[in-house]
C-alpha cells in the first residue's frame, strides 16, 4: 500500500465517508478535467477499500 494511504488523516477521511450511504462528488472543471486534488482523493477510496 502506497505511503500516502497510510496516513491517519487519509483513514480518518475514508472512515467517514464510509459512513455514509452516498456521497457526491462536484469539482469544477480544470484544463478539461478534474483537479488533482479530487483525483487523489478518488485514489485514496479505491486503494483503500475498493470504493468508487
């Protein structure tokens, strides 16, 4: 598992959004595409437990 998703701020974030039946995820676009921020957060979820 990469270091990154071992962070504790990474587990506490994927922890509570595990609580939740659904989330929604709204970015704007960014040089036509998401930002980077919100691909790294999609990565974190799937690495972590497979969401997404």
């Amino acid at each position: 598992m990469p270091e990154a998703i071992r962070k504790k701020s990474h587990q506490k974030w994927t922890a509570k959004i595990n609580s939740f039946d659904e989330f929604v995820l709204v970015t704007p676009e960014y040089k036509h595409g998401i930002p980077e921020v919100s691909k790294k957060m999609q990565s974190i979820l799937y690495l972590q437990n497979g969401m997404i």
